[in-house]
C-alpha cells in the first residue's frame, strides 16, 4: 500500500499491480444516484437498469486517462420497450436518463435484456478535446448491462476485464462496483500489443476478482483500500485516490437563455407559447425551463 487514501464513498480508488499488468478501480455511490434516480420515479426494473448502467458509467469514465474528456453509455433500441438509456461521465460528474413507450413495457413477456431492448446495442463514446471522438458498439444480447460491458471492451478494445458490481436499498440505494483490467503491455495509455491467447496473469487476477462480493462494494464502512487489500494481499498494490463522484448536468438557466438568445426573433416568437414562454426540458434532470421571450426583446 502506498497511500493511505480512506476513501469510502462518493470517490474512486484507482490501484495497479505492476507485477500483473493489471489496472483497477473501485467505487461506491449513494448521493449522486439517488439524486438522479428519485427525478425520474421509473418503474422497479427501469430505475435497475439505470442504477446498473449509472454505477458502470462512473467506474468506466474513471478509466480516462487524466480525467480528459467525456464517456457516454447508450443503449438503444427500435423494437424494445426502451428505446433508449444513456448516462454519461465527465470529471467525476454523471447523470442519466431512459426513455421507454409504457405499453410495451406493460405487455413484455420477462425482464430480460434481451426482451427490453429488443434487437438493441450498446454503444460507448469517448469524447476527448485532442483525441476526438472514438466509437465502440455491442449487442445488448447478454444477461447484464454489466456482461455487455465486459464483451465491449473485450471486442472493441481488446482488454480483459473483469467487473463486479453490488446494489443494495429499494427507496434509498448504495451501489459499488469493482473494474479490473489487463493491460498486455502493463502501463496505461501506450501502443496495446496484440493479445495473447493465454495470460496465467490475468487469469489469476480475474479469480482473486471474483471473491469480491456486492455486499463488501456497498457496505460504506469498509474504506475502498481495505477493499483493495483483501483482495490482493499477496501482491504489490500501488492506491491512488480518483475523482469525486456527483451528480453532473450542464444544464442552467443561464446558459440556456445564451443560446435561445442566438436564434433570430422570428424563431424565437415561433417556439415560444401563447404565454411567451419557450420551454426547454432537461431530459437527464426532467426539468423544465421556462424562459420568457420579454427580456431578450430589447
Ligand atoms: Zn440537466
């Protein structure tokens, strides 16, 4: 250990065994999800679903390198209930929001993925302000939100990962999840070699991994480095604190009005309601702004 960082919620735990080129990351998050899901009051399975995709949104979007950027998970699909769930992660902050059609969801014949999002995909973009945009995409054909992800970057990245997640609380929930990944060549963000068929290290590691429990992740009085410490005890372990986790929206008042602003009068009158107002709806907070044409008229 090289750090004392106890860290037990609401911020990441970043940790790397050198010896088995293997980087991780440990989270748990209570406020900033609960902020999120209680706007939306969506059906059990739905708000599950989000909880799932929101907990895997912060511990992926925690895996960019020097917090650049901006990581979106969607999952779309044109013959299921839902037809969309997206949550994105930018410097520590995530938000997220489903859209779905009731009746569908009311005559669905199970909850599995398969059958919500019926012929649907996952896809993860990577925004990033040197880099630009990279794309990743997946079918939503596995038992999880959580396998589909560790199938991406199987497929898409060529990393072995291994994630374990844990959710507890109806009304009220706690979530935590544990990411481990092999780097082929041992260090973040250099050239991947190819990958090997076998790989005696990884596979050790992806074991050690799955002793972690859901309730160990979403139990607040165990630090995140005790975590870590069970874990691999035997190995070298080298801990640093990550970012913060909370809930994260660009949308304001403020810049709102900035943008109805640029459009020309004869638009604005257009969009605006027998009151005067122009309402703007923030889908990821469902919130509406209402903002009044008078003041821009001078
Ligand atoms: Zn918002």
């Amino acid at each position: 250990m090289s750090e004392q960082s106890d860290i037990a919620i609401n911020q990441v735990l970043h940790f790397t065994l050198s010896s088995r080129d293997v980087r991780g990351r440990i989270v748990r998050i209570d406020e900033a999800l609960n902020a999120i899901i209680s706007v939306h009051n969506y059906p059990p399975l739905i708000e599950s679903l989000l909880t799932e995709t929101l907990l895997l949104t912060a511990i992926i979007g925690s895996t960019l390198k020097n917090e650049d950027g901006q990581m979106t998970i969607q999952a779309q699909s044109r013959n299921g209930a839902i037809s969309l769930l997206v949550c994105d992660y930018s410097k520590g902050g995530i938000r997220g929001y489903v859209q779905f059609d009731q009746e569908r969801f009311d005559k669905r014949n199970d909850d599995s993925l398969e059958t919500v999002f019926a012929d649907g995909y996952l896809a993860i973009t990577i925004d990033r302000a040197q880099q630009g945009r990279y794309q990743g995409i997946v079918p939503l054909d596995r038992v999880s939100m959580t396998d589909c992800i560790e199938h991406y970057f199987e497929q898409s990245e060529q990393l072995p990962t291994k994630i374990i997640i844990g959710v507890k609380g109806d009304r009220r929930k706690i979530a935590g999840a544990l990411l481990v990944q092999h780097l082929p060549d041992g260090e973040d963000g250099k050239e991947r070699l190819h990958v090997r068929l076998d790989h005696p290290e990884w596979e050790h590691v992806k074991i050690l991994s799955q002793s972690m429990s859901g309730d160990e992740l979403c139990d607040a009085n165990i630090p995140l480095e005790e975590l870590a410490w069970r874990l691999f005890h035997e190995e070298e372990v080298r801990i640093e604190k990550g970012a913060v986790i909370s809930k994260g929206c660009r949308c304001n008042e403020t810049h709102i009005r900035d943008v109805i602003a640029k459009f020309p009068d004869s638009e604005r009158q257009e969009m605006a309601n027998d009151e005067g107002q122009i309402v703007v709806d923030c889908k990821f907070c469902s919130k509406d702004f209402l903002i009044s044409l008078a003041p821009m008229e001078n």
